[in-house]
C-alpha cells in the first residue's frame, strides 16, 4: 500500500487564479498565509539551528499553529527567544511598525504569524537578508521589495506556464522567497513544500507544468535516481555553480533548467539554460565596463559584486571565481580560512590546513592537521565531534589527514594532499 499522498499545494496558500495585486507594486506576498508561515518557520527552525549546533530540530514544514515556542514545543529559553524575535524583526523590519514587542508576549508559532502579518500591514517595502556565508555574523542585505517584484516580473516571463512550484528550499532566504513566494504568487501557482520527500518520489510526482525549485546538490540526487522523462518541467537552480554533466544528464531527460546566477548582495543578476552558454544579463540591469559591479540593480543603485566576471558582451559574461575566498559547500558560501582559524583553537592542533574535495554534485571541506601530540588515539573523533559544535554543517570537514608538518611544493607553498 502507498502511505505516501501525492503532492498537494500549500492549504491555504495561493493555489489559482491571480494574486492580489497593490498599485502598480505588485503581489501582496504575506497575505497568503501559507507562504507567510512557512517563510517565518523557516527562520525559526534556521537561527535554532544555529543556536544549538548538532541538535535535532523538527523540519520546519507544516507547523501547527499552535505548536509552542516554550518548554512544550520547540523548548526555547529567553535567550533563544529574543535572538530569534530579534532576527524576524531584522528581517522584516518589524520595528517600523513599533508591534515587535508582542512576539516576546505571545509564545505560539500561529501568533507569531498573527503578529508579523499586522506589522507588515503597516510597512512592507524592504526585507533583509543575510548572507549563507559561514563568516561568524552573516551579512544583513537589505531590499527594496518592489525591486525584487521587478525581478520576479522578468522571472514570470521566463517560467509564465508555471502552474505548481515546487520547493526543495527554505523561504526566508533570497533564493527561495523569490522563487517559492514571490513568483507563484504572481503567477497565481500552487506551491509544493517537497523537502521531506526522497529525490524517486519527487520524480515520479512531477507532472506538466511543474516548476521545480533546489540547489546543485539536490539537483545531483535528483539526476542520479532512475530514469525519469521531464518533459514539460521546468527547474531552476542557484546559490552555487551547477555541475555541467549534471545540467546535461537533465536536458538529455526532457527537463528545461534554468540556471540563475546572483547573490543575497544583488538578488538576480543573470541565466542560462546550457552549461556551454555564457550566463545572460537580466533585462533591467547593466553591468559596470570592468564587469564588477551593476551599474544599476533592481532598486536602480550600483551593486559590487562577490564574483569576477568576464564579459562576453553588453548582455553576456561568464564567471571567473569569488573575490572573497568564499567556496559553495551545499548552497552555503562558507570561508575555508575561517575554519583553519577555528581547527586551530583546539588544544590538540598544532597547525592545520583546509581544502575543498569534489564529492557527487558538489564540494565538501576536507581538513590536514598537524597534532600537538602525534601519538595521541582517538583525534579524529575527537575533532570530529568538536567541529559537531563548533562549526556549522557546511563548514565541518568530511575528510581528516594528520601528519607531523602540512603538505608543501618544492617552492615551500601549501600544497594537496
């Protein structure tokens, strides 16, 4: 017997017919219920994540309305609660509407929307995001909410026979609140929160029409099970570069994959649709002559941007690497130098050394380290479960080499290994 349902659209969220439309700004995003709650649970269950490295924290995907933010429900402390309350008011610039004080009296996910929907109904013009990037503090990045419906408007032509969206990715970041809330709301689409289902299901349940919405690492699973006919599906992929024998392994299944080039900086700022095409410029945005920054983004002001571009022409470039040392690891910009600093905090590391290593669809970290104590037993899985706690999931190194110097050229430069 199937104990799996078939997909079925968020309850109460937009699922026909056109949104409603404020002015000449565009869709009123957090009247639909069901992508306002997913976009605040997904905050919640993120920063509590954050706050307690290496512990289990319900998928965030259908909360209750009356799951309990206390001792009862997800077990937060007073710490956990204000930091949290702190981040959505950030994010939503709650403290323009002066209502951020009731998220501290009322402790129930459903008032919590409650609360963040009222505020919203009296500012809703920018939103903030911060960077993926694993640096410490993430980087706030602050829009203007009617650039990023600029945005979605162009997206909208690109994918205007959407009739479902479905999500593999959280709503509170850029990538997903522009593909996951915004877009279907202004193409009156239903969404799909997939994230608990395994790449086959997924596969076998898409149907015409469909818009599916992941990073390159899901993207790699998914072109690894079976052997599915995509014909008149679409997919979008971004937050990192996508293999290229991954995009052709889809194409070669019928599926239209649309690769979106951008960051939580710049929101999007170029696409293609083969992994031999140079990536093209949005219509609505120029590039600087030197190819880094925009000339104008989607609030109309200059951006500099985290990647060296080449440009092909006025319309076209192709990317060259990050300016910032960052690497993607699972659609996450994290910083290897800031992992060697914190490996080397330990008191059983003399010196350390990080690395990227391919693994299928992406990169993981892979970690050389030179001991105190070269005889000591055990160092593996006692820095392993250190970095449980210390470092976030990207960050930790999948990989452990231990010698008594780091590896080096003939020139005395750090070296592979």
């Amino acid at each position: 017997m199937d104990m799996v349902e078939p997909f079925e659209s968020d309850r109460d969220g937009q699922a026909g017919g056109k949104a409603t439309v404020s002015g000449a700004v565009g869709p009123i995003w957090w009247r639909d219920g069901a992508a306002l709650s997913r976009f605040i649970a997904d905050l919640v269950a993120s920063d509590l994540s954050r706050l307690r490295p290496g512990a289990t924290i319900p998928p965030s995907g259908g909360w209750a309305p009356e799951l309990e933010f206390g001792a009862n429900g997800l077990g937060m402390d007073s710490l956990e609660l204000v930091s949290i309350a702190t981040s959505l008011t950030e994010v939503l610039h709650l403290h323009r509407s002066g209502i951020e004080d009731y998220l501290l009296a009322r402790r129930r996910f459903g008032d919590w929307v409650q609360i963040v929907a009222k505020g919203l109904s009296i500012f809703d013009q920018e939103i903030t995001f911060r960077t993926s990037g694993s640096t410490g503090t993430p980087k706030p990045c602050t829009h203007r909410v009617d650039g990023l419906l600029r945005e979605v408007a162009v997206h909208a032509r690109l994918f205007g026979a959407c009739t479902r969206v479905i999500s593999l990715v959280p709503g509170h970041h850029i990538y997903g609140f522009l593909f996951t809330i915004l877009l279907p709301r202004m193409l009156g689409a239903a969404v799909v929160d997939a994230r608990s289902r395994l790449p086959g299901r997924i596969l076998s349940d898409l149907r015409p029409g469909d818009l599916l919405v992941a990073v390159p690492e899901q993207w790699a699973l998914l072109a690894r099970t079976g052997d599915y006919r995509l014909s008149d599906v679409s997919g979008v992929c971004s937050t990192g570069p996508l293999d290229p024998a991954v995009h052709q392994t889809l194409m070669t299944r019928g599926l239209i994959l649309t690769e979106v080039y951008g960051s939580s900086e710049t929101a999007g700022i170029g696409w293609r649709q083969s992994p031999e095409q140079p990536f093209r410029l949005f219509d609505g945005l120029s590039l600087n002559s030197d190819g880094t920054g925009l000339h104008a983004g989607w609030d109309g002001l200059e951006k500099e941007l985290q990647d060296r571009l080449d440009r092909v022409d006025d319309c076209h470039f192709r990317l060259t690497g990050r300016r910032d040392g960052a690497v993607q690891i699972g659609g996450v910009n994290v910083f290897p130098e800031r992992v060697v600093t914190a490996l080397r905090a330990h008191p059983a590391v003399r010196d350390a050394a990080v690395r990227t290593m391919p693994v299928p669809g992406g990169l993981r970290l892979k970690a050389f380290i030179v001991p105190q104590d070269p005889d000591q037993i055990g160092l593996e899985t006692t820095l392993q479960a250190w970095a449980d706690t210390q470092l976030s999931m990207p960050e930790r190194p999948k990989s452990w080499t231990f010698g008594p110097v780091l590896p080096t050229s003939a020139l005395g430069k750090l070296c592979d290994w």
